[in-house]
C-alpha cells in the first residue's frame, strides 16, 4: 500500500481544507459525484491510453473522482493509487473497480495535504488543477512525485477556447449557485441549435466520450463543464513554462498538438517527461 501521511486526518482538520482547495468544489463533488461512465467508457479510456503511449507499471491518480481513469490504467496492467478528497466518489470509484474484476488502492486526500516517500512512472492528474484555489501551487505540489524518466500527464481548461463563452452565459444568467447554474444550463441544453454548437466547440476535446452531448447527458457531467463551483483558464504556453519551471522536458500535448488544438480545445492534455538529470 502507497506509504502516504495526510496532513489532513483529522475529520474536523480535513473539513476545513486549510489548503488550496476550495470546500465548494469538495461540496460540489459530494452531491455531484464526477465524472459519470459506463464499463464500455472505462474500456474506451484505456484504449485511449494505449494509442497515446501512457502506460507505466506504477500510476498516480490526483483527483481521481469515481475512477474513470483509475481504472483505465488499471485495465491496461498498470498498479494504480486513486486519490481524491469526496468520498461519494471514492465509494463509486470502489464499486466500478470491483465490478470490472481490476484492484485500485483508492485514497482520500486533499492534493495539497499529501506527503509520500513513493515515486511514479505516471503521474496523471486530469481535470483537478483549475479545479483548486492555486492551480500552478497544486502543480508544483504534484511534479516531485514523479520518478525519474517517468510522466507528469495533467489537463487544463484552455483560457482561448470559444467554450469558456457558454460557461460565462450560465454563470451570468444562473448565478454563483450550482443549482441555478444548473437550471439555466438545462434549459440552454434544450435549445435546437445547442447541439451542433456544443459538438463545434468540443470537437477537439480528448477522452472516451463520442460528443459533448453524450457527455453532458448525465448531471454530474453537465455540472462539471458548464456550472462548476470554481474554474481557472490557461494556455498552452502558461502550461509550457508551468513544465519547464518545474525540470520536465519532452514537453507535448495529447494527442500531439497544433496551433488549432491549443485554440479551439476545451481541455488540454499535456505531458512532460522528468529526466535523470533533475534532482529529486
């Protein structure tokens, strides 16, 4: 089992959050377990993961939520740690690992209160970081789990993307309230052109999902995207210097990226790869 100390262990301690998350994103996450998928996702993802080369015997999870990713790498052989700090997702995380016969050691942890003598051939973290009140801390906080020559893989939302435009419209219209987020972007969903809108501006989008539509099927999908509790933006060329500042090199989007990607994409996946040479 991961050796990992939790400065957070404490239930009183731990609700406070004396960090950079933030207690509405975990309350979010808690009525709103994320992300929503069925076992033929979960397949799609390690496929996904097998195309673009992200494969290593030991993976961290950051944010691992119900475990979509988790078990993808697990699936594909790989031994896998899920960290995340809601436990309605860490309690499906645990339910769809075991109906699809993989073994994940699932923790709960606030990311910045996690402190571990273990080291990963791939550290993923997808999603979590504009998710928390000090993006660029929690991934200083992250990089030195990274073993030498292995992948830091993160996803950010991309600050130039035409999508960040709809989020503005549901938070300008519902408010700072997830639920009246919510209902504006119900009724936004509803309209007849909305569909061919979302599939423009998510066409870029990489994962196991066919369409943003299927996506945002689910509730827990939709408030993710569209009525989050707190969301920052960035570039692609932020992002580069994040990896570059922190000694990672190799430095590329998944899939390998263009000026068109880093534009009109939603999220952005990137990689880095931790050399030798940087001490740990």
């Amino acid at each position: 089992m991961l050796d990992l100390i939790l400065y957070s262990l404490g239930e009183s301690t731990f609700d406070k959050l004396e960090s950079f998350a933030l207690q509405s994103v975990r309350n979010q996450y808690e009525r709103y377990p994320y992300p929503a998928y069925s076992e033929r996702e979960a397949r799609i993802a390690a496929k996904w993961l097998t195309k673009n080369g992200l494969h290593a015997d030991r993976v961290i999870d950051i944010g691992c939520g119900r475990g979509l990713w988790s078990v993808a790498f697990a699936m594909n052989g790989s031994q896998v740690t899920g960290v995340d700090f809601a436990d309605a997702s860490l309690d499906i995380a645990r339910k769809m690992a075991e109906r699809l016969e993989v073994s994940i050691d699932f923790m709960r942890a606030d990311l910045f209160g996690l402190e571990t003598s273990e080291r990963f051939g791939i550290v993923f973290c997808n999603g979590v970081l504009h998710h928390t009140g000090n993006a660029r801390a929690g991934f200083h906080k992250i990089s030195p789990l990274v073993d030498n020559d292995g992948l830091l893989v993160t996803s950010l939302y991309n600050r130039l993307s035409p999508f960040r435009l709809a989020k503005l419209m549901i938070r300008t219209l519902g408010g700072e309230s997830i639920e009246g987020k919510k209902r504006v972007a119900d009724a936004v969903i509803a309209l007849p052109f909305t569909g061919e809108l979302l599939s423009f501006m998510g066409r870029s989008q990489p994962g196991p999902f066919s369409s943003v539509r299927e996506y945002i099927s689910s509730d827990e999908n939709l408030v993710d995207l569209l009525c989050h509790a707190h969301t920052s933006y960035h570039t692609l060329w932020e992002i580069r210097q994040w990896y570059s500042d922190e000694g990672f090199q190799r430095f590329n989007t998944i899939p390998f990226g263009s000026m068109t990607s880093a534009i009109l994409s939603n999220l952005i996946f990137y990689s880095g790869r931790k050399t030798s040479s940087v001490p740990r």
